[in-house]
C-alpha cells in the first residue's frame, strides 16, 4: 500500500515544535498519512538542522526528524504571519507547538484565538515543566527532565554519579505520549464535536516510565540506590563478557528462565536455595549469581553462549553498536532500518515506522527537506494569491 494511504490521511498537522519532543511527535503522526506542515521562521530553522553530524553541509538528524512533512516559513510575530498562522489552524486538525508558556498569547494566537478560528482543532502544547506551576516559565530541555524524574539518580555504578543518557530519551518518550494524546484527543473529537488543549510536560512521562518509584516511597519510604547493570528486582540480570571480549546482557525476570540459566551454567543446586524462588531474593544474592554466570560466559565465546542460551530457551543478547544494528538479520526481516531515497543526498538508511499495520501501514514517503522547501505551495493551497505571498515576503512574514 502506498504509505500516503495511511490511517491518518486527511489528518492535517501543524508542526510549529522545535527541539525535539513536539517536533518527533509530528514525524510519528506523519509516518502514517498525516500531512504534517512543519512551519519554520524565515531566519532561525529549527535548530535540529544543525544537531550532530552533516554530510555535504545537510544535517542528517534532520533528514530522519523531519520526514513526511512539508516545510513552510513564516514569522509568527509579525502581523502578516499571525494572520496566515489563523488561517492555516482554519484547515488543520492538529497545531503541535513548544514555545514558553504566554509566547503564542503574546503573539495573538493563544487557545481563544486559535479555537475560535477552528473549534474542533486539538492544540498539543508541549513544554519542560507545563502550562502552569512555579517552574513554567524556566527554560528546559530533556535533560532536566531525566534529571528531576529520578531517571539520573537511579542509573550508573553504585559508586559513580548520577548518570544522563547520551540521547533524548525524555524527549523521546514525551514525544511517544504527545503523539498518543493527539489521538486520544482526537477520538474524544467524535464524540464532543469540539478540540482540546494537550499540556504535556516533558519531567512527567518519563516518571512514569520509570515505575513504581513514588509508590514504593509513599508506602514504604523506600528509595531505589544506583545499582549499575544489576536489577533490584531480580538477579542474574547484568552484562558479561565473553571469552572472546564480546559482551552479553542476561535477563532472568521470570523464574523459569533463571532456573534454566544456572542449570546452564552448571550450578544447579542454586535452584534449591529457598532465596531463589523470589526475584527480590535471587537480587539479594546477586554478587554470587553474578559469579556463576559471568564465570562460565568467561569462559566461552560470544556466539557459543548465545547459541547455548537459545536451546537452553534463556534469554541472552548481544550488546550491540550501531554497526550491529544494521547488519543484524531480525532487524532485517522487520525491516526496521529502510532505506528512503532523497534528492539531495541519494539513498538514505533510517528506522522505519514504529510498528506494522496489516491493513493501514504507515510509510516513509520522503526524508526531512529544505527550509522553506514549500512555503509556496502551502500558501497556494490556502488560497493566497501570487500577490499576497509578495506581500508576506515583502513584510518579513516568510
């Protein structure tokens, strides 16, 4: 099926984020068929165009975060562009956006204003800390988020610092929920005939990602240390290194599977331990479990234990690089990294959409273009005449 034949065809998205939750959100409703303008200012794109690596003086994380949308500038701060903004949010459905909580009522284009132009239309703010408490005015980014969600004090060795990951993973989780609630609101759009404000802030999803943690505290005063790879909820679970320097994750969350690791590495009689019966028991033993298994992976090579591993029906993995990922058969057959063809820089490899659909799959249809690429074309479609768009461009406005 066509990727543009998507569930979500006829889903129309404003994408006014930067920076990345609201921006990735966008790209997740346009992977399956939603026609996602991403609007841009004429002077400062989004700075994701410039993150990280480039080749031929193209920003590649842009090639993969603005896939399967249209670009367009405009100034929302000028007259003009609030006007054209009022009268795009007309023909949407969806306006993501992530400036400072009061930035867009500065501008004349708060909720009262964008509602009454289109009242059906889902408004998705998104923002470090919300639309409202002592914090929402401060600037954030991802970072403070795995910071004050507990997610840094909980990761690293027991005797290092708290440690962030090298990656958005607040971001990325934010974005994975600003897309859900986009849906959700537009579900309750059936049913209410008219839109809503999303407020999502990024400090919030990741919380809940990580647990049960203020429950434990509220009933117990327990507060989970740093362990490093090691799990407070059950053991053998670690990295191990193999005999020919590769390592191996284990996992033993079920107690099936931990009986049939220690019959693996031959230490049976553990099983009978009335402490291994629990998975808070076996973490609790964790040094000597941990010895038993990275002892006998020690002592073989990596593919001799994952294939030992596998008739042993435990479960092991690799630690991959990305150099892994890509050459990895599974990963194939999912076709979880694909390749899309791009103007500018030829063919492109990136991940694929996030899951498969047998009757509406979603699809890449095109990778991240130009700034401004199709600002014309947008306008042109709204109904503004050659004249108008000059006019816009004459006023800064594009």
């Amino acid at each position: 099926m066509n990727p543009g034949q998507g569930p979500l065809q006829g889903v129309r998205v404003l994408d006014l984020a930067t920076l990345f939750a609201g921006p990735l959100a966008a790209t997740l409703l346009g992977d399956f068929g939603a026609d996602v303008v991403k609007v841009e200012h004429p002077v400062r794109p989004d700075p994701s165009r410039g993150h990280g690596p480039a080749k031929d003086g193209i920003g590649l994380w842009w090639k993969l975060l603005g896939r399967n949308k249209r670009t367009m500038t405009l100034d929302l701060s000028t007259p003009g562009g609030r006007d054209t903004l009022l009268r795009l949010a007309a023909t949407a459905d969806v306006v993501i956006e992530n400036f400072r909580p009061g930035t867009l009522e500065k501008w004349g284009l708060g909720w009262p204003e964008l509602s009454a132009a289109n009242p059906r239309l889902v408004l998705a703010r998104v923002t470090a800390f919300g639309q409202q408490g002592p914090y929402a005015h401060r600037p954030g980014f991802g970072t403070l988020a795995e910071a004050m969600s507990g997610f840094a004090s909980i990761t690293g060795e027991p005797d290092g610092p708290p440690t962030l990951p090298p990656f958005g993973l607040a971001d990325s989780i934010a974005a994975l929920t600003t897309a859900y609630a986009v849906m959700t609101a537009l579900a309750g759009l059936t049913r209410t005939g008219h839109g809503q404000v999303v407020d999502l802030a990024i400090i919030e999803p990741i919380l809940t990602v990580l647990g049960p943690h203020p429950l434990w505290y509220d009933q117990l005063g327990y507060v989970q240390p740093r362990t490093g790879n090691r799990s407070a909820n059950n053991a053998p679970r670690n990295t191990y290194r193999s005999a020919d320097g590769r390592w191996l994750a284990v996992s033993t969350s079920a107690q099936s599977i931990a009986e049939r690791v220690m019959r693996l590495v031959g230490r049976p009689e553990l099983i009978t331990e009335p402490w291994f019966a629990t998975g808070s028991g076996r973490a609790a033993h964790a040094p000597l479990l941990d010895e038993a298994v990275g002892g006998w992976i020690g002592r073989h090579k990596a593919d001799d234990v994952v294939a030992a591993f596998e008739e042993a029906e435990a479960a092991v993995a690799l630690v991959y690089d990305v150099r892994d990922v890509m050459a990895d058969p599974q990963f194939a057959a999912l076709d979880t990294v694909t390749e899309v063809e791009d103007p500018e820089l030829g063919p492109l490899r990136m991940q694929n959409v996030l899951f498969r659909l047998s009757e509406t799959p979603g699809g890449i249809r095109w990778a991240g273009r130009p700034h401004g690429a199709d600002t014309d074309a947008v306008l042109t479609e709204l109904g503004l005449s050659d004249a108008e768009i000059s006019a816009l461009r004459m006023e800064g406005a594009l």
